[in-house]
C-alpha cells in the first residue's frame, strides 16, 4: 500500500505535495519523492527513507511548479532505494508516474520492452507503466494512459504528467482508492482524504478505469473508451485524525477491516504468477529431514497453527520454536533442516538472532516477512512477502493472517511435492484457501454482534481460550490479542489440558472463550464447556461446528465431498447470522458465534477476525489506547 498526491493549480504544487505526503505516511514509509514541471521539464526529487529525508533535500535545492505529483512508498517490489522510489519516468523523460498497486504481470511487460531494448533503471513493477506509457506515446496522453491499462494486471492507482501537456494531471484506478479534490486555487488526487482535507473537502470518489483529467480551472471524467461523463461531487465530513484511519476510530480496526483485501494479494502473490511464486517453486522439500518455524509474539502462533496444516498435510514433523528460545538451545540443525523464520517487521532481535543461529549451523532459511528489504528479509536464503500493507497498529491483525495464507500455500506446496496429496487435491485446498477473503467479509458484515457481547465482557479479571488441535493454536492468538490490548489477565489452554490443574482456577462467572472447528473433536471441546459451564463459567463458543466428515483425514486423503472439518468450504452456507446466534440465549451461560465454513485446516483464518473483533472492542470499551498499548513497541528490536 502506498500514498499517491498530485495537483494542478495556481499555488505551488510543492508544500501541497509534501504536506499531503505527510498526512499520507500511514500508506507507506520506505521513500518518497515527487516530481512538478517547472522550466519546461520535469525536477523529480525522491530519497530512500521518512519523508523528512526528502524535505530536507528539497530544502538544500527548492524547486517548484504549478503542478506536480507525489508518492511515499510501502515497497512489496524492489527493496527501498531511491532508484526504486516514485515518481518513476519513462526512458525519455516524457512521462512521470506514481503507483499505487500491485502489477501482477510486471514481469512479462518488462521482458517485452526490454526485447525493444527499452532499459530499466529500478526493479519496481511501477516503473513498467512509466516505460510503456512512453513507449505508447504519440502524442495525446490520454490514448497513452488508455492503452497502457489495457495491458496491465493487477492493482493500480496512477497520477500521470506528461511534458508535452504541463497544465494536465491525468488520474486513473484499478482496485487502488483514489480520489480527486477541487478547490478554488486548483485540483487534486489522492490515494486518501487526509491528503487533502485542508484544502477542500469536495471531493469525487473514482471507480475502477475512471479516468479524471484535472487542469487548473476544469476537472472532466471519460471512461476508457474517452465517452465523457459527470460524477457526483461529494462533501467530507469528517475530522482530519479520523480520515487518517479511513473514518475508523482506531488503525487496529481499519487494518481488521483491511483483511479481506490483503488476503487476496496475498493468495494472489503466492498463486498463478504471482511475485512470491519463484521462491515456492525453487524450494526442493524433499531435500529436507527437518522443517523448524521460529518466531514470536504473533508470528509465533502463526506458525503453532501452521505446524497443524503442515503435519496433516505432508506427513513430516515440524518443529514451533520461540526465537527467544530457539537462539539459545544449540538447536539440532543441519544442512538438511529448513528453518522458516516469520516476522511482520522483520526486524525482530530474537528472530534475527534465531536466523543467524539457524545459517550458522548450515540450515537452509526462509522468511516470511511483511516489510520489504529489511533485515530478515535480507539475510534469509530466501524470503516471501506478505502484502498486507503498513501495519500502524501494535497488535498485529492483518499481517498475521497474511502469515496463515502463506503458510498453508507452502504447506500445500510441499505436501504435493512430497507425493502426499491424491491427484486434484491441492487444486481443491487452494481452491479453499481463495474462498475465505469472502469468508472474512462475511463475518466483519457482522461486527455488530460480536461487539455488543465484548462490551459485556469488560468486567473480567480473567478470560481463558480453549481449543484442541489447530483450535487450540489459534486461542493462543486470541488469548495474546485480548492481553496485550485490554490488559485483561488471559490464558489459551489446550481443551483436554485443562482438567489436570487449571480447571481450579474456573469459579462463578469466569469466562472461556472455546473455539470448535473440529469436526472430530467437537464432542470433545464441548465436554470440556460443560465441565466449565458446570463450575460457574460463562462461555463464548466460537465455530460451534457439529460433528461430522473430517477435514482432511486421518489417512491423510482428503474428504472433498466434505472438505473441512464441519463441511467444504465451496459454497458454503454464508448466511449464517451471528446476530442470531449470539443474542438467542442472552440470559444463559453459554453463547457462541458460528462461522462460515471452511476446511478445518484453514478455520483459523476465519476464527481469528471473530478474536480480534472481540479482543478489539472488550479494549474499546475500557477506553484504552489501543493502537499503542502500553509498554509495546510495534518492532521488539532489543532481547
Ligand atoms: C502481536 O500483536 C505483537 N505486536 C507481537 O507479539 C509481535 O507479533 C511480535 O513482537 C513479533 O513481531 P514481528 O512479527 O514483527 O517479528
């Protein structure tokens, strides 16, 4: 995710665009840069690092114009440089853009042109729209934008300048936000409100292959076949500080909110062509006798539930190993280990230590991170990327579900390479894991519920979550969710565990929190909230599935007529009502949310927006600082 600004008017484009930029840094903070016309060419000014960097070379050398656009990077292609910064211009300097996006088939247009002999000068997927527009152009920039986004893939929210047309800003967009402001001084767009909330606050909404062409007194909209129309202007209402979090009271809601979205660029990146798929492909599982995941906090219980789906799936022992833990143990590694290190900031001191101890024993190492180019990303063998955007918030939510996918995507990898997957059966899993960015919708279309039962759970001392097998792994996820927001005492318990002493613990109105996607085990788990129930506890059953076919089976032969746990994913029935299901027993002890079903082996994904929905408003309703927790940092770069 990154932030775009552009603007044409009577004012000096350039402390519009900084200040834009400035309010944009939540997108994205690798680098930034702008370009504006001035003197008949274009002076584009970018630097790897925080915006400041940029100020400050723009105020050793000042530059200005009358228009300009501007861009501040989150990198998902290319490391952060300032050769891989934005604006990217084509070769003959004609054409300068800013991207917000991901180009999908950015590898076969950059072959293509460079066939033409056409050089790059970063290794950006953006770049190639600045390189084709020019090598489309013939002279009118609108033909050019038009065909230039008939051959891209992806997602795209574009500002264009073109030299020959100084006084013109063309704007376009592909599954990226983008808007376009007018005012009495000029005209904008931009990838959000904050942008430009204190210049105008009438703004057009564009939609997917809208093109807007902005000058100084005129703002016209034409479709890609240039048949001009009208848009409704709209008015903002709201406050600066909330337009930053996209109207959300908290960056922690706007990012659970987000993961619909991010999972399907990461589904999308690590299947068909997509940009992690060349490291998947290189990876030869059957060169190892050993897989270790290491990691913590979060990322840690990513690979708790991973350890599930790679156990049943390939057949093969893994190893959860707590970096704080693992970089000390003198682990049993070698060259035939695959230690997979997990990490949203990748900057993490124990999981850098853990891969330093991992490479220095000759184990082969992956990392799956979300920040391009930093330092586990770089010092792993090899390394996928999540594309969950910036994460602002301290408690992580959308990152963490880009680990699961990526995860069972591997796992799926490896299972069929191992020979462990009866023919089709991959196609069918990932068919699955496709299917729950939807399946995630579904449940934030009924946040509502899960938020009135929260705001009765604020008085807690003490909140245990129960589960067995891939449940239990994703309680401990909503257990540390819930703690480290709320400050609630919590304890995620493996369900049969609890009788041999913690159960002393449970007394009159204690509240479990019980998750049941286990098909095979649900008897199980319910046993275990009865002898809670029957001890006082109030319980909240998250998955209620029934018993029934098991995911994939004990045999490892995958029940497809059944799929998960409590029944396929395909075409599931999404109309289940939590509403219904949370307030039918109001006065009783026990509550549940049911979840759209999927494969047992994925329900996490799903019973983890449901954890952090209620984690997210138990902490809402005591008031407390939820994006910066108390004593947290969002990167833990000390021991
Ligand atoms: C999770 O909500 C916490 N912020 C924390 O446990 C985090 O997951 C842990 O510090 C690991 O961070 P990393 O993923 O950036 O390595």
């Amino acid at each position: 995710m990154c932030g775009i600004i552009g603007y044409v008017g009577k004012e000096n484009a350039v402390p519009i665009i900084i200040e834009g930029l400035k309010k944009l840094e939540y997108r994205g903070y690798d680098s930034a840069g702008l370009a504006v016309y001035t003197g008949g060419n274009f002076n584009v000014v970018k630097r790897k690092g925080r915006l400041s960097v940029l100020e400050s070379e723009i105020g050793l050398r000042p530059t200005s114009g009358h228009i300009g656009i501007g861009h501040t990077r989150w990198a998902t292609h290319g490391e952060p440089s300032n050769e891989n910064s934005h604006p990217h211009l084509g070769r003959r300097g004609l054409i300068a853009i800013v991207h917000n996006g991901i180009i999908e088939n950015y590898r076969q247009l950059r072959d293509e042109l460079a066939g033409k002999g056409i050089e790059f000068t970063s290794q950006t997927d953006s770049e190639v729209i600045a390189q084709l527009a020019e090598y489309y152009y013939k002279g009118d920039i609108v033909d050019t934008t038009i065909k230039v986004v008939s051959r891209l893939e992806g997602s795209y929210a574009l500002g264009i300048m073109c030299i020959d047309e100084p006084d013109t800003l063309i704007a376009i967009k592909k599954d990226s936000p983008l808007i376009v402001g007018v005012s009495g001084h000029g005209h904008f767009i931009a990838s959000d409100v904050p942008a430009i909330l204190k210049h105008t606050n009438r703004v057009y909404y564009m939609n997917d292959k809208e093109l807007a062409i902005l000058r100084e007194g005129s703002v016209r909209f034409c479709n890609i076949d240039r048949e001009p129309f009208r848009k409704p202007l709209e008015t903002i209402t709201w406050s600066l500080d909330s337009a930053e979090k996209g109207g959300y009271p908290h960056f922690m809601l706007k990012e659970i909110m987000e993961q619909p979205a991010v999972l399907r660029s990461t589904i999308m990146s690590a299947t068909g062509a997509g940009a992690n798929r060349p490291v998947i492909d290189s990876l030869d599982i059957t060169g190892f006798n050993k897989i270790v995941i290491t990691a913590c906090g979060s990322a840690y219980n990513a690979g708790m539930v991973a350890r599930n789906v790679f156990e049943r799936l390939c057949k093969v022992p893994v190893e959860v190993e707590l970096a704080s833990e693992f970089r000390y143990k003198d682990a049993i590694l070698d060259a035939r280990s695959l230690v997979i290190l997990v990490s949203q900031s990748g900057e993490t001191a124990d999981t850098i230590a853990a891969l330093r101890e991992a490479r220095a024993k000759g184990a082969t190492t992956l990392s799956i991170v979300n920040v391009v180019g930093s330092t586990i990303a770089k010092e792993a063998d090899l390394c996928i990327y999540t594309a969950a955007g910036p994460e602002i918030a301290v408690a992580t939510t959308k990152a963490f579900s880009t680990q699961l996918i990526l995860l069972y995507v591997l796992a799926i990898e490896f299972a069929s390479r191992l020979g462990r997957l009866p023919p089709g059966v991959a196609q069918v899993l990932i068919d699955e894991i496709k299917g729950l960015p939807d399946k995630v919708a579904h449940i934030l279309e009924q946040v509502d519920s899960i938020q009135r039962y929260a705001s009765k759970s604020v008085g807690y001392k003490s909140i245990f979550f129960i589960g067995r097998n891939i449940d239990y792994a994703i309680a401990l996820e909503g257990s540390l969710k819930l703690k480290e927001i709320s400050y609630i005492h919590s304890e995620a318990y493996a369900g049969g565990e609890l009788k041999h002493g913690t159960i002393s613990l449970i007394e009159e109105d204690t509240l479990v929190v019980a998750i049941s996607n286990c098909a095979r085990l649900y008897d199980k788990i319910m046993s275990n909230v009865e002898q809670v129930i029957s001890r006082g506890a109030k319980v909240l059953l998250i998955g209620d599935c029934h018993s029934g076919a098991p995911g994939v089976g004990q045999d490892g032969e995958h029940d497809s007529e059944h799929g998960g746990g409590h029944g396929s994913g395909h075409g599931a029935d999404l109309s289940t009502d939590l509403s219904a299901e949370l307030d039918a027993e109001p006065d009783s002890r026990l509550s549940h949310i049911a979840l759209p079903q999927t494969d047992e082996l994925f329900s996490p994904s799903l019973t983890v927006v449901a954890l952090q929905l209620f984690a997210y408003f138990v902490a809402a309703n005591k008031g407390l600082d939820i994006d910066k927790p108390r004593n947290l940092a969002k990167s833990v770069t000390v021991e």
